[in-house]
C-alpha cells in the first residue's frame, strides 16, 4: 500500500491505547503498524494518538463524554466527516468502518467492509484529485473541475475495493453522488 507517499502525518496507533477494544487483528495490526493519515479528502480528520476525551482514540461513549445507549459502546471512533459526524470502526459488525449521522440520532452510514478497503477507497479518491488538478489546474477538486470520465474511473475503483461500499445510502455513493451533481452545477 502506498499509504506513506499519499498522504502526510501518518499516525500509528500505540498497542496499549487500543488492545481492549475487541478488534479483529486485521484492524488491530493496521491501526498499530500502518496507522491512519491526520486528515483525508473528502473533508475527513482522524483522531490522535492518545486517549484524550475529543481527541482521541477511543470508544464513543467515552469519546464524547456523554451517556449514550450501550449500544453505542460498540463503537470506536477514529475520525470525523466535515459536517462532524464521526468516522467509527464497529467491533460488533465485524469492524467496519462507519459513518454516524449526528442530525439523525447517529443512525449508521455504512463506508467500508473493511479499514483495509478503506485505506485503498481514500488512495482511489487523492488519485482522483490528483488527476483533476493534472487535468484543470490546482483548484480543481475545491471548484467541481473534473470529468465524467475522472467520476466513472473513480466510480469503478471504488466498486473493486469494496463492491458494497458504492451501494445506495453508503458514504461512498453519496460522495461519488455529490461528485457529479457539483460537476452539473458546474457547467
């Protein structure tokens, strides 16, 4: 994976921060030895590498100082969207990545099977960036000047990570949906 050279300000995950989570080893050995990027497009931030409440890497209950149901206690949160929703991994679902609505009672908004598909979904969409300010000039992505063709290939390569994750109603249909509606303002 070509995470280093896509992104700056790795942060890897200290073992003693996040062995009591119920993670599965895939998630665990990623968070420890690959790490997640400080911040990502589209818009999304990760959480530090302590266990400071706001801050960092910790379960949503504690996270956010608040009582919420137990079932929420399921959740770990790794980051955030720009609209501050929270990027959470869920240790009951077999440590999927999610989205929580926070304007809708936090209902889940399914982004990746995977961290590891998700790590490649968030390479698959700098490429995209990249390749419109290639094509239309450092502004580009910020000023919706991009291709339908540069939305289909992303499109597709989503769709090979993570067939489910391009599905109606998860994050990466909408981003990709918001994509070519800001394309079609654009014209």
């Amino acid at each position: 994976m070509k995470w280093p050279e896509k992104f700056r300000d790795i942060v890897k995950y200290k073992s003693e921060l996040i062995v009591n989570y119920n993670l599965n080893e895939s998630t665990y050995v990623f968070l420890t030895e690959v790490g997640l990027p400080k911040d990502a497009p589209p818009f999304l931030s990760f959480v530090k590498n302590n266990k400071v409440p706001n801050e960092g890497i910790l379960r949503f209950t504690v996270f956010y100082k608040a009582r919420f149901k137990l079932k929420f206690k399921k959740y770990i949160v790794i980051g955030s969207n720009g609209a501050g929703d929270p990027i959470v991994i869920d240790t009951k679902d077999n440590c999927r990545i999610k989205q929580l609505n926070h304007e809708d009672n936090f209902s889940e908004i399914i982004i990746n099977n995977t961290i590891t598909d998700f790590a490649k979904s968030l390479i698959a969409y700098q490429d995209f960036i990249k390749s419109a300010i290639y094509e239309f000039g450092e502004d580009a992505w910020l000023d919706s000047l991009y291709s339908k063709k540069q939305i289909d290939q992303l499109e597709e390569r989503l769709n090979e990570i993570d067939t489910e994750s391009v599905l109606k109603g998860r994050f990466w249909f909408y981003e990709v949906d918001l994509l070519k509606i800001n394309k079609e303002n654009n014209e």
